[in-house]
C-alpha cells in the first residue's frame, strides 16, 4: 500500500483538503466557485429557438407575401385561409423539432451517476456531477474515474485508459500518480485527491477543442436550394403575368388576384411539414433498432456512405472473452458457448465430457477461477460481472465445469497476492489450505514455462522435458495464430516457502488456455449486406495484425488469397498483398501513398485513436463518404470529421457521443447496418414525395397559364383560395405516407447514391415536367370543354374536382420512380389508402356543405357530374405508370448497348 507522499502532500495544502475530506459547507461553496463537474454543452436548443427556426424557410415567407397581397386587395377569406395555413406549417413543424430535442435530452437524463468520497470524515455518495476539487475520492475495481486527481493509498491498481489514450491494456498505477476522468478501474482500489473538474479536467480540455460550428448537413443544402428554386419560381411566373396583364389593359385588382394565384400554386406548402414528420419518424423507428440519430437532417446521409470504419471490440465481437481451447494432458479440449453467461460443455474429439473426473483439468479450472479477481453473478436472470475481461472468461470456464469462485475461496483461503505488471507478465494467488499452503500462477506462456521444473499429465506429476516445453511452446503459437490469446496456468503444492518469489520457482505446469473475444452472430450476415450494397467495411483495432486478420476473415470482411491490389512500389504491394497495415506502417506512409493505397486496406492493426483521423480524410480525399465508429475521447476529432460519426452508447465516452452524429445503444455494427438501410429508405422517400409535390404545383401553374394564355385573363381555371386548399389540405396525407412508405426490396442491393445527386436528377425532372404538363392540360381540357364562359363557377368546380380526383390514383403512381406501383404492392402501404381516402372525402366538404362551397366558390356536384373528373384523373394514373415504363425500358437498352 502506498500511503500519501510529500507531492500529495503539497497538493492536500494548495486545496485546502485533507486525507479525511473536506466538509459539506465547503463542498458546497466550491461548486459554486468551481461549477458542476459536467462538460459544457453546446449552446442548448430552446423552444424558442426552435420556433424561429420555422420561419428561416423561404415558402413560409412567400406565403407571408401572399396574404399581405391577399389582405391588400381585400380578399379576407383568402387571407385568414394563408395565415391559417401558415400557423399549421410553423406549428407542426415546431412541435416536430421541439419533440425530438427534448427526446435527446431525455436520453441524456437516464443515468445520474454516483461517486463514493470522503467528507467530514466519513464515506459518503454524492452525484459525480457535484464532486469538487479537494474532494477525497474512494474508487474500487469496476468504478469509473469521474474527475482528474491524484492518488494515494494505492493496491495492486490498474486503470483502462483505452478512452482517453486508446491504449487497450490496462496501465498500472501507484502513488503520486495521476488519474483522469472517463478511464476506470479494472484492478485494485485506491484513493485520489480530486485536482480538477470538468472543462479542467484533461477530457475537458479535448472537448473543448471540438465544439466547432456545426456544417449543413447535404439534406439541409439541397432543401435550401429546392426552396430557393421554387420561391424564385413563384415571383418570377408572379411577377411576369403581373407585368404583362397590366400592359394589356387588364384591371390591376385582377391581376393582384391571379399573381397571387401563381404564387400560391408555385409553392408546395407542405413539403416541411412532410419533410419533418419524415424524418422523425425516420429517427424514432431507428431508435427501435438500438440507433439513436442526434441530428435529424442528417439521417438521409447514411443512405450514401460508401465506406464503414469500425472498431474490433464490442461492435464487430461481443467484448466477452470466452475460453474455446484448453491444452491439458497433452490433449486439447474444447469448451462451448459464449459470452458470460456459464452455460456450456467440454469437449473431447467432439464428445461431450464430465471434467470433474479429470484432475489436471479440475486443478487447472480451481487455479484459473483462484487467481483471479472478476466476480461474475446472476441478478435477476442476468449475469453481472466485474473486473478484467480475461479474468471473467477464466472465471466463467471454471463456472461451466460447475468450480464456483466463491466456494473455492471457502476452502482455498487467500494469502497474498504476487500482482500482475507489465514487465513480469504472470500474476500468483497463494492459499492456505488443510493440506498446507498452495500457489496457483497464469501469465504469459513465454514468462511462466521458464520458471516450471515439472508438468503434470491426467493427475500424475513428473519432471518437464524439453520435448515437453517444444510442445507447449508449439501449441501456443497454433492457438496463437488462430487469434486466441494464450494464457499458461502452474501451481505449486505444500510449498514450505518463506518469501513471495519462492512460489514462483520450481512450478508444475498445468496447461494452456486460449480465449478469443468471439465475433457477434449476426456480423457475417451484416458484412455480406455491406459487400452486396456497394459498401466497404474497415476494421480498426488496438490488437496484433495477425490476430486482427483472423477473426477479419473469420467475418468475411476480406479474402486476401489473391492479395487486395497490386502495386509497383514494393512497400505498397507487401500492405496490398496483406490487405492490413499497422499503425507503425501507417506512420511510414506519406499522404500521397496512403491516398494511393487506402481503398484496398481492409484492417488496420496497433493504431491509435489519433491515426482514425487520418484514415478518414484519405478515404474522404478518395471521394467515399465515412461512417466512424468510436467510444473514447481520442476517437472525437475523427467522429466529428467523419460525414457520420457513430459512437458506443455502452462504452463510449460523453465526448465520443457529443462528437456524433448517431449513437449505438448496443454497440452492434449489425445496428449500423441497420441504420444505413434505414438512411437509404429515408432519402428515397424524401425523393418520391418532394417529386410529387413538385408535379402537382407545377400541374396547377401549367393549368393557370394555359388558362391565361389560351381564355384570357378574365376566365382563371382555379381561384388563389381553392389552389391554396388543394396545396395545403389535399396533397399533405398524400405526401407525408409517402413519406412513411416502407423500405423497398432490394434496397441493400443497390450501390450507394451518389451525395451530389440532385432531388431532381434528370429521371425525376423529367417525370416531373411530362407528368405535370399531361395533368395540367387535361385539367385545362376539363375547364375548356365546360363552357366557363357561360358558367365559370361549375368549369371551376369541374376543374378542383378533377385535381382533387387525382389524389385517389397519382400517390400510387409515386411509390416507386422506377417500378410499376402493380410489382410493389398497391396495398402494401396501408397509410397511404387511409390517407388518400380520408383525404379526398374530407375535400368534398368544401363543395357540398352549405356557406362553405360559397366560400370557396364551388358547387355541389351530382353522380353523373363526377364522371369526367374521375375518368381524366385514372387516364393520367396510366399515363403515369406509362412514362415510368418508357423510363426503365431506355435505361435497360442504355445498359445493354451503351448510351
């Protein structure tokens, strides 16, 4: 034990503290001074800031225009109507915003943690985020660090910095050493004074460095310029039928009224409403699956990441070392099932055998399970462990063989422990027992056989041989390059030996144990998905590249049989012949050659936290758009230069988190998979609604212009109030099921999309303008055919009957841009049946309900009436699947032959 040394000393002086705390009062008094122990967040997100958000669109602003027209020329319908229609917008799309923020503060919320410290000289627990400098902190095996310090009163202490350094081992500490926030405990306990907290603390201090501005996202961009597009569109088509009506002669009135007609129909009103709900229900059906996404607009990029980096451990493996092998008796047995749970059998040659027959195999159990310091216990049908990964898989074999820790410390009484450091590699547990003392030693194969001068086979003791060491040294370089980590296990029986060091000489040897960190079930299916969507995985990971390499092809993430590239440049072609690098060689590279190099790396071995950052610039530089996982502090630069970063909601870090774009819950790279899926479904959906509320704004100004052009101004096929309705009440169910329409099959077996495409790409353009122009002049047929110039009011009323008609065939129409709606399923989107129904039912109220139609000026019509509406309507359904036809059949021949 190391007590308080003259540092410490000076540091208990300059914090006014001492060994038995400081008092509550002070406590308190420095939170005020010093803050809460908590990084600082970004500027919050308020609901007020939210709701200024509502008004940055530029279609609220012409439809601001619009009623300040409307009100100026006296139409008070039409202007209560826009203002109505506006507040529907900025609500909705307000209480949308508002409700995913407060569910991302919520998250944050759930877990308050606790700390143990001494105050007024008793041990007390008070929440991490009000620990204060000059605390005492009391931590043990297990507990997080929650503040930087100092130590003192140290035992056998290692502390896993891997968050902070990206080190996976864990570091030894002693007194006068410091300690820093987010790392924590897998060995020993100690006690710490607390020298800084918060922004102080060194995970402060990198926080602090990657709260920059957030970057619009491509989704945010392209809604930017869409808007901008349609806003000069309605001025422009506005402005021009203003100029030219009045150089005509016609009446200035007039011509306000049917500008502000043009207006309204060139605006798609509710594409952010739609737009919203899309998303966010995007992200709460992601969350379902274990991805919480932190910035809405920024789901749809995962629909174009063309490259995975992830970490090895935890995301593609369970993070549960599990003994398989054991080398025992000159045999190799096999142990099955995974994870912690204690469950599984014993395997010889395939059969199933009973250990406890087998003493070798039990005394090799009993001294893996003794010199040990995990626990592992089942609380409420779960297994809770604590301590060192390696030492909780040795624990849990010895559990499968039913050798209980716990009742073998009964009869096994410990005595001392000979603690694990890196320069000696073995670890010694001594016992005393009826029968006389008894040691039991595991460690590094390499570091244990030296110090064995026996071997013991099926329960026999004798003298080891040098064949016997070449064996054992063969077998744990087999086990070895399989990617099992390998651990030698000895004992020393009724040893009458005085000092520590004589229970580590003159060993028996009892065997090896090899363990792997196994790869999660469903990691191999989700790496097939990735290959057949275009995408690559990359794995980054603190182990050995050989070890890394195995369990890569254990998953499918590469077949390096014939080499991942060829190369002149000899450094090169040996990393291409690899398809791994290390960090070492990483660091050799110079950015022209890891530019050159960095599509055909596939693992990337010993690197370090800082090293991700490089790798996703190259593979950015290539062109790919990056999805990077991470949990540590070190982790955060690279996450937040990645277009996605991903971090661990499990093991990651609060920095990591603040750093991302979206956060695992399970730590499961099957999840990002997942969530890349569902980023693909997204943005094909804000595709398919966007092109069909584009097509009917643009089929009303087709019809308003025709009607101008061909009739006059005196005769307009729609008034500025009936097209607002149909914008505004008739399109949005319609578009938001689009918006909700279920992922599409096949959609994993398509190459990423490519992130410069336009909403309007030429497929779409031109669907568009064909089928806008085919629903505007048969719109305009209806109105010419109807003598409006005896009897305006029913041509109009034929004419928003037509339009409205549309709304039962067209969506369907718009559920594939690519495929007939007949091979998807007209029924398979049962939202959009209800929705379109209710839709159209709900539009017959403003021709049908007294006061209401004359409002609107419309009449009611009768059965017969309908007929024409609804036959032009199917027509341009057909029509509609018919261009998508004519559409797949010049791609294929573009295909076959070549453009």
């Amino acid at each position: 034990m190391n007590s308080a040394k003259p540092i410490i000393k000076d540091r208990f002086m300059e914090l006014e503290s001492s060994q038995t705390g400081i008092s509550e009062e002070d406590a308190l008094e420095r939170l005020h001074k010093y803050g809460k122990n908590e990084l600082e967040q970004k500027e919050k997100i308020t609901a007020l800031k939210v709701f200024a958000a509502q008004f940055t669109n530029l279609i609220v602003w012409v439809l601001i225009a619009a009623a300040a027209i409307s009100l100026t020329i006296g139409e008070v319908i039409d202007f209560w109507v826009i203002v109505f229609t506006i507040g529907v917008v900025i609500v909705l799309g307000f209480i949308q915003e508002y409700r995913a923020e407060k569910a991302m503060q919520a998250l944050k919320n759930i877990v308050r943690p606790e700390t143990t410290v001494i105050r007024d000289g008793k041990l007390r627990k008070v929440l991490t985020s009000k620990i204060v400098p000059g605390d005492v902190l009391v931590l043990e095996t297990g507990d997080k660090v929650p503040a930087d310090g100092i130590l003192f009163d140290v035992v056998a202490l290692r502390i896993d910095e891997s968050a902070l350094t990206g080190e996976s081992v864990p570091v030894e500490k002693n007194g006068n050493e410091n300690i820093y926030a987010g790392t924590q405990l897998v060995h020993g306990k100690c006690k710490a004074l607390v020298t800084e907290t918060g922004m102080d603390t060194r995970i402060g201090q990198i926080a602090a460095l990657i709260q920059t501005k957030e970057e619009n996202t491509p989704l945010q961009n392209k809604i930017a310029k869409l808007s901008l597009t349609l806003a000069i569109l309605a001025i422009l088509a506005s402005a021009l039928t203003f100029v030219i009506g009045l150089s005509i002669g016609a009446p200035f009135s007039d011509m306000l009224l049917i500008s502000l007609a043009l207006a309204v129909a060139a605006v798609p009103e509710g594409l952010p409403l739609t737009l919203t709900i899309t998303l966010a229900y995007g992200m709460k059906k992601m969350a379902g699956h274990n991805a919480i996404i932190r910035k809405m607009l920024a789901v749809e990029t995962l629909g174009s990441t063309t490259v995975i980096c992830t970490d090895k451990t935890g995301t593609l493996t369970r993070n549960e070392m599990t003994v398989e092998r054991i080398f025992v008796s000159d045999n190799i047995l096999e142990l099955t099932g995974t994870g912690y749970e204690p469950k599984g059998d014993f395997l010889k040659n395939d059969d199933v055998i009973d250990v406890a027959g087998q003493a070798t195999t039990t005394k090799l159990l009993k001294g893996v399970a003794l010199c040990n310091n995990s626990t592992i216990e089942k609380r409420q049908e779960k297994w809770e462990v604590v301590g060192d990964p390696t030492e909780i898989a040795l624990t849990v074999a010895a559990a499968k063989a039913n050798l209980w820790k716990d009742d073998l410390e009964k009869r096994y009484e410990i005595v001392e422990e000979i603690v694990f450091t890196s320069e000696r590699k073995i670890m010694t547990t001594i016992h005393k027992t009826p029968e006389g003392m008894v040691s039991f030693t595991k460690g590094a194969p390499e570091f244990v056989l030296p110090d064995c001068s026996k071997i013991e086979i099926n329960g026999t003791s004798r003298s080891i041989t040098e064949h016997d060491r070449k064996m054992i040294l063969e077998k744990n370089l087999e086990f070895a390059g399989s990617a099992y980590r390998v651990l030698a296990v000895a004992c020393k029986e009724k040893s009458d030996g005085k000092k520590s060091e004589d229970f580590e000489v003159d060993m028996t040897f009892l065997g090896l144990v090899a363990m792997i960190d196994p790869p999660r079930e469903e990691v191999r299916d989700a790496v097939e998905v990735c290959r057949n969507a275009g995408i690559q995985v990359i794995m980054i990971t603190g182990d050995n590249q050989e070890t890394a390499k195995a369990i890569g092809r254990n998953i499918g993430l590469f077949d390096d049989s014939h080499g991942c590239g060829v190369y002149e440049d000899e450094k090169l072609r040996r990393i291409a012949e690899d398809c791994a690098i290390t960090g070492d060689e990483l660091n050799e590279l110079n950015e022209e050659e890891f530019t050159t190099i960095v599509e055909n790396i596939h693992v990337y071995a010993r690197t370090m936290p800082e090293q991700k950052l490089r790798i996703v610039q190259a593979l950015q530089k290539r062109g790919h758009i990056v999805a990077m996982t991470g949990d540590g502090v070190n982790d955060a630069p690279a996450l937040k230069k990645a277009n996605i970063g991903i971090a661990m909601g499990v093991k990651g870090t609060d920095v990591a988190k603040e750093s991302s774009v979206m956060i695992l819950q399970d730590d499961n790279f099957a999840t990002i998979v997942e969530a890349v899926k569902g980023g693909r479904a997204i943005y094909d959906n804000i595709e398919k609604f966007i092109t069909y509320l584009i097509s009917r704004n643009l089929t009303l100004i087709i019809l308003i212009m025709a009607g101008i052009g061909l009739l006059g101004f005196d005769l307009i096929p729609l008034l500025a109030l009936q097209i607002l309705f149909i914008n505004m009440f008739n399109e949005i169910m319609p578009a938001i099921s689009l918006g909700l329409d279920p992922a599409a099959d096949g959609i994993m077996k398509k190459p990423p999309r490519n992130p410069e495409d336009n909403f309007l790409k030429k497929r779409n353009l031109m669907m568009v303008i064909s089928l806008a122009f085919i629903m505007g002049m048969a719109a305009f047929l209806v109105f010419a055919l109807n003598k409006p110039s005896e009897d305006v009011i029913m041509a109009r009323t034929l004419v928003f009957a037509t339009v409205v008609s549309m709304i039962l065939f067209i969506p369907f129409a718009f559920r594939s841009l690519e495929r007939s709606v007949f091979s998807i399923g007209i029924f398979s989107n049962k939202l959009m049946i209800v929705g379109v129904l209710a839709t159209f039912f709900a539009t017959m109220s403003v021709m049908y309900i007294p006061y209401l139609n004359e409002a609107f000026g419309l009449l009611p019509l009768s059965t017969g009436q309908w007929i024409m509406p609804m036959a032009v309507a199917f027509s341009t359904f057909l029509m509609a699947e018919g261009l998508k036809h004519v559409t797949r059949s010049r791609k294929n021949i573009q295909s076959e032959y070549g453009p």
